[in-house]
C-alpha cells in the first residue's frame, strides 16, 4: 500500500532553519500534486505550500519569501526548506500527496512537529 513518511522536524530557535522531507513508497503509478500543510493546537489545519507534477507552485501568504517547496519525482520525495523561522510556524506539518496507485486518491503522512522557540 501507499505511505508517505516524513521526516526532518524538531525544535529550533527563531531565525532558524530546517528542512522536511516526505517519500512516497508503495505501488504507485503516477504522483500529481504533493504538499505540505500544518496545524497549530487549537487551529485548524492549513496549507503551507503545495507544487504540482509541472512545477506549478503555491505558497501560504505567512510563508512566502522564507519556505521553498521542491520535488524530486525520481525518487517521490517532496521537500520543504523553511528558513527565518518565527515561534507561529510552531505546528505538526502534514506531508499530502495526489497518487495514483491501484486508484486515484489522496495521502497524508503521519506528521512532524515543528518547534520554534528560544
């Protein structure tokens, strides 16, 4: 069956950097749109950015300028860099992938926690 697993969260201190990575294994005939999405306690969960088979790409407007979204679609991984890290990108990020494998549906990971605090 189709997983995505991340990894590559933790804790930092504002004005840092890190870097999640997210690989889709199983038996998958084609990935569309992968992205990541993230929820804070007590908030509902968003999209932080999300890029397309094409390279189309979405950013939220709170992290513009500071988070990059790439794929590499050999070895079905997404990435996301996240620097100038401030405390409200504090949030478990959610990996989210459009494949197609037996049928076409949509994946979530099963998250990593994003601390910003000094």
């Amino acid at each position: 069956q189709v997983q995505l697993v991340e990894s590559g969260g933790g804790l930092v201190q504002p004005g840092g950097s890190l870097r999640l990575s997210c690989a889709a294994s199983g038996r998958i005939f084609s990935i569309y749109t992968m992205g990541w999405y993230r929820q804070a306690p007590g908030k509902q969960r968003e999209l932080v950015a999300d890029i397309s088979s094409g390279g189309s790409i979405n950013y939220a407007d709170s992290v513009k300028g500071r988070f990059t979204i790439s794929r590499d679609n050999n070895k079905k991984t997404v990435y996301l860099q996240m620097n100038s890290l401030k405390p409200e990108d504090t949030a478990i990020y959610y990996c989210n992938a459009d494949i197609r494998a037996a049928v076409r549906r949509n994946y979530w990971g099963q998250g990593t926690q994003v601390t910003i605090s000094s």
